[in-house]
C-alpha cells in the first residue's frame, strides 16, 4: 500500500472537549484518558483552539498569563511575582475557553504526508489537527505517525528490534575494556 496523504497515517479517533467545558471535566479527562492535550471544540463542533497540560499549569499558578506560551518560546518559567498571587478561587468556574491556546495547526486529510512534516519542521512542532474544510475535527496526525510512513520502516523496526541488545552489550563492553585516562 502505498502511503502519500495525511489521511493515510492519520489517527482518527481523538478526544475533544468543548471550550465551554469545565477545568476541572478537562482534567478529568486528561487523566482518565492518560492524554497530554487536545483540540478543543465550540458547541457546533467547530475547532477553535488546543489545551495542553502545560497550559493547564501555566493557569493554575499565574495570573494573567498564556500557558501556550511557554512550551512555543525560549522563555523560561516566570517568577509567581512577576504574574500575581495563585488562581485558587478561579478553578472551579473557570471555562477551557479561559485557559486554551487559539492557535491551532492544521493540515487537511488530502494533502500530503510532506507537507505535514514541513509544517512540523517549520513551527517546531510534534503533531496537527486534521480538519475538514469546515473546521471540524477529524484526526491527529503527529511526527511519529509520519516516520512510520518511511518505506521499508517495518523492516527496519524488526531489525533495530533485532540489534539492540547486540548493541547495547557491545556499547557496555567498549565502555568496561577502555583505558581509563589517569595518570
């Protein structure tokens, strides 16, 4: 089979929660479902941001500040100072809308597997939403799922499957049998 668009590698069946939602459903969710993040949807299912974990905590414990931003930038972590006092009381009627990046990266199914990893490369990033013409949400696709679209991949994997054993044991042994370098 020969593998050429996004919708070939694709993963369909992705999480989603509403930007009217809860913080706290979404937390919920990311942990029931063992998830890092996820597209986030408007009441007519139309994609209109994404929510990680990061931005999860970059709310919870700053005022005033994008999450998103510290996962897309060099900046390190601000001082709590510099943003306020702790978000305790907000957490429970605080709505996803509040806390979600609107910038999304998208590909749609029909375009090809080479776009997609140029878009990655291009916003240093792991994975794209997968959208219709409408908006809505169809898929991830993510780095991995395009490696393992590599001719011959499946081969390889056997043979690294294969090999590693061979090479950690050799690498171990290199390391026992080199001369240590004091005098």
């Amino acid at each position: 089979m020969s593998v050429s668009t996004v919708e070939d590698v694709m993963v369909r069946d992705v999480a989603l929660i509403r930007s009217d939602a809860d913080v706290h459903e979404l937390e919920q969710k990311l942990l029931r479902d063992g998830i890092h993040g996820m597209p986030v949807v408007d009441p007519d299912g139309t994609l209109v941001g994404v929510i990680s974990q990061t931005d999860l905590i970059a709310w919870h414990y700053f005022s005033g500040v994008d999450g998103s931003s510290f996962y897309r930038t060099d900046q390190s972590m601000p001082e709590r100072e510099e943003y306020g006092e702790l978000r305790l009381t907000d957490i429970r009627s605080a709505r996803v809308a509040e806390v979600m990046s609107p910038v999304v990266y998208c590909i749609c199914p029909d375009q090809s597997i080479a776009l997609a990893a140029a878009r990655m490369i291009a916003r240093q990033i792991h994975r794209l939403v997968v959208v219709d013409t409408a908006g809505r949400v169809l898929g991830m696709v993510s780095a991995i799922d395009l490696l393992r679209a590599v001719p011959g991949i499946e081969e390889a994997l056997e043979e690294a499957d294969l090999e590693k054993d061979f090479f950690a044991a050799r690498i171990h042994a290199e390391a026992i049998e080199r001369p240590s370098n004091e005098n």
